[in-house]
C-alpha cells in the first residue's frame, strides 16, 4: 500500500497531527509516533485506508478553531 507522510512546521498544525494519531491509533489499534525532519514535524500514514478518516478529523478540527485552514498540512512522498 501507498505510504505518505504529511508534514507541518505550525504549532496549530502540529496540534492537529497529535490529534489524527490519536485517532488513527484508536480505529485501526496501530502503534505509531510523530517524527521530526529538520523543523518538520511527520507523520507517515497509509493513505488508501486511511484518507476518509484523515480528511473528516481534520475539517472537524478546523470548524472547532483548532487548526488555521491557512496553515496547512502539507503531503510528503
């Protein structure tokens, strides 16, 4: 399956990656961990499986104020 990361270097996006591997963790009962690159900060998903969930925690996320639509979450392969 296709792996992709995505990256952020914003605290509200940082906030929202912490919130998605919460969630990721407790559906799919997978082990994972926030990795640094530089001033990045990553989180490698599967994104076949996973993209429904992802996009509907993170417009969640962005209607409760917690992470800024104009930073944001950037796709990494």
């Amino acid at each position: 399956m296709e792996k992709i990361y995505l990256a952020t270097n914003s605290q509200s996006g940082s906030d929202f990656l912490q919130i998605l591997l919460g969630k990721l963790t407790k559906f799919n009962g997978e082990s994972r961990q926030l990795t640094m690159k530089g001033n990045y900060r990553l989180l490698e998903i599967d994104s076949a499986r996973n993209s429904f969930t992802i996009m509907s925690i993170y417009n969640a996320c962005i209607l409760l104020g917690w992470v800024k639509p104009e930073e944001t979450i950037a796709e990494v392969k």
